[in-house]
C-alpha cells in the first residue's frame, strides 16, 4: 500500500498537447464572438455538430463549460443563484451551475486562458435531447436572454432495438434543421462538406474507442479519471483532424506503456467498472483513493459515450440519426444492462461502482434495481455512491471513503 501511494498518479504525456489544444479551441470562439464571423453555435455534447461545423459554424459546448465549472469547484458557489431565480436545487446542476456563473459574470475560462472575460454569445443555439430534456431548458434560457434562435432534436427514449423507424424519424428532424442554420451561418449547404465532417468524426469515434480499449491490458494503462480529462477532443472537437491528430499522439504512448508494463496503478489487484456520471469536484480524490487501494477503474459508460461506430460519411444523416439513437442513455434497461455485460466481459471486471447522481436521473442507472439484476445474473457485485456530476453538496467524502474501502476489502 505504501509502494502505491509513493508511486503517485501517472501523469500522460500528450496532456501537454491537450492543453494547448484546448485553448486554441477556447480562443477560437472568443475571436468569432468579437469579430463576428465565423457564426458561434452553440451545441449539446452528443448534438449535430457535424452539421454545424459543415455549415461554417464555430462550436461551443455549454456541458464542457459545466464540467469545468464542477472540476474548479467553482459550481457550489454559483448553483445558488441559478436557484435564486426559480431554477430548482433538483435539476441537472451543469444547468444550474452555469446560468448562476452568468448572473454572475463569472467563468472558469477567464482563469485558464489570458484574456477571456465571458463564455461565447451564441449566433444560434442547437441541442439534441438524447442526453436529457434539461438541455432544452438549459439552452431556452440563454436563447431568451440574447433573443437568439434555439433550435433542437427531439430524441427517442427507453429504446430497445434501434429500428429504421426510429431512424427515419431523427434523420428527418436532421435535415429539416439545414435550412434554418444555412440562413444564420450565410453558407450553403454542401452534403460533401458534412459527408467529410462525419469521416472524420467516425475516426475520431474509433480511434477513441482504441484508446479506451487500451483499458484491456493487465495492468491497465490508464484510467477512468484519466479518461474523463482525455475524452475532451473527442467531444469538442469531434468532426475535426485536430481531434484525430491528438488521439494519433495519445494511442501510441499508451501502447508503449503496455509494451513497457507500466500500469496506471502500481500493483493493480482489482478491476471497477464506473457506472454514472464523474463527480468532477472529486476527481483527483477518487484517483488517489484507488491508486492507494491498488485498485483501478478502468472503465466506465460515460467515457464510452463518444464511440459512434454507426456514423458513415456515405450516408450522413441517417447514419448520424443511428449513432444518436444507439447512445446508451436513451436505451432501455435491457439494453444497457446488455451493454454493461458486454463492458464486464471485455474489460475483466471484478465490480461496478454506481454513481447516483442526484441532479442526473437520466444518467443514473441505480434506482429501478439493475445493479441487483446484474449481480444475481453474473455474480459482479457493486456499491452505489449517492453525489452529483457538480453539486457537492449532494456527496459526502468520509461515507464514499468508507463504502469504497469495505468494498475493496470485500473483493480482494
């Protein structure tokens, strides 16, 4: 144990790129903003944003800014005002945590990168409700405050079997959203442009899905909490050769890792699978933790929610209507119970640890008896950690500590 908490966490050396990256991406969007042009469009993380960059748009992705805010921990102290002005304590806290950095003219991103006051003023906001209904919400409050067009995807939920019906009808609302968005940005449409924005999302899909997939080797070279920071280009960037550039730096120091035998955890003895959403004002915590339990969690839904192996630039929106749909979140309880098996299989899984996420029903999968169905049909045994993605007020530090201490010790 002692060896493990010397070893310390090992740092990945193509964060240095990412970083850089990152503010490129930032600054972008603070010129566009400024200077007007390119058109900003604001966009929900499994959105259209093929269609938007196709489109000349520049993309902002509010959830990012929300992430941000809960890793800072800058969220507890803003949530309250969103409160103040009738937005419940209940709802998803990315929502409440930025409307009340708004009000309060604050943002993570002016201490990051010099010379940002604000997050970007959208040209138009566009969301895909696939992850939740609180996206809409989210984006009609800011589309009221700037009197700006908010214009959206309504998505399937609870879904089986992704059928051509389902299809049918999310391509359908795809493409109905190409007129409107051509008269905001002032391009033409051109289907190559979107077929090339799509090839290279489902690069970036796969090469992500490799990096992830690293995950399979004994010991493992990374982890989840690693995957939450890596994962970033593949979710703002996605449709880009800026991401497919970083995931070609990342892939290979991984591999030279296994090659190498250097785990993430120094004497990995246990296996978890992450179930939920991160607590992203804990992430450092949990990561020291495991590495002192020599345990890693090496793999989670949330990470995965990035790996879009249905988008075919040869057939863009029907094939983005599919990759859409098929996301874990909106599938039912089997499916996702399926999916999990799957995961447990391929990644050697010893346990799952679920988060509850209190502001994220949609994204916790704890409370309607699936971690009892899957422990009675694999024998893979878990613990539910009541938090929240951004409110810590919703998580205590010595009831986590304690559960996941006793269950290390139980699975060892």
């Amino acid at each position: 144990m002692a060896e493990a908490k010397q070893a310390g966490i090992k740092k990945i050396a193509a964060a240095k790129t990412m970083r850089k990256l990152m503010a490129d991406h930032f600054y972008e969007l603070d010129r566009a903003m400024k200077e007007g042009h390119p058109k900003v469009a604001w966009c929900t993380s499994v959105g259209p944003a093929e269609l938007l960059r196709a489109l000349g748009f520049v993309v902002y992705f509010p959830e990012n800014h929300g992430a941000m805010l809960g890793a800072t921990r800058v969220a507890t102290e803003t949530i309250p005002a969103a409160n103040a002005v009738g937005y419940s304590p209940d709802i998803c806290s990315y929502l409440t945590s930025d409307v009340g950095a708004f009000l309060q003219g604050r943002t993570p991103l002016s201490d990051a990168y010099e010379g940002i006051t604000s997050i970007p003023k959208p040209d138009v906001l566009v969301y895909n409700t696939n992850q939740c209904r609180e996206v809409q919400d989210w984006f009609a409050w800011y589309g009221r405050h700037w009197s700006r067009p908010v214009l959206g995807i309504e998505c399937y939920r609870g879904v089986g079997e992704v059928t051509d019906v389902h299809v049918a009808g999310i391509a359908g609302q795809f493409e109905a959203l190409v007129e409107p968005l051509a008269e905001i940005s002032g391009e033409k449409f051109d289907i190559d442009r979107l077929r090339e924005a799509v090839r290279l999302s489902r690069e970036c899909s796969d090469l992500w899905k490799e990096v992830l997939e690293t995950a399979t080797a004994k010991p493992s070279p990374l982890t989840f909490f690693d995957s939450t920071i890596h994962m970033a280009p593949a979710v703002v960037m996605r449709g880009t050769q800026t991401a497919l550039d970083y995931y070609h730096e990342l892939l290979p120091e991984l591999k030279q890792r296994i090659a190498d035998g250097v785990a993430a955890v120094e004497g990995e003895r246990l296996r978890l699978y992450w179930e939920g959403m991160p607590i992203w004002g804990r992430l450092r915590d949990l990561a020291t933790q495991f590495l002192e339990l020599q345990t890693c969690v090496v793999a989670s839904t949330y990470a995965n929610s990035w790996i879009f192996t249905a988008l075919d630039a040869a057939d863009p929106f029907k094939s983005m209507a599919r990759a859409y749909t098929e996301l874990f979140i909106v599938r039912s309880d089997p499916a996702k119970e399926r999916y999990i098996q799957e995961m447990i299989e391929t990644f050697s899984m010893d346990g799952i640890i679920f988060h509850d996420a209190k502001t994220c029903p949609s994204n916790t999968n704890c409370r309607y008896g699936m971690a009892e169905r899957i422990q009675e049909r694999l024998g893979v045994p878990s613990i539910t950690i009541a938090g929240d993605l951004n409110d810590l007020r919703c998580y205590s530090d010595e009831q986590a500590r304690t559960q996941i201490e006793a269950f290390v010790e139980q699975l060892v």
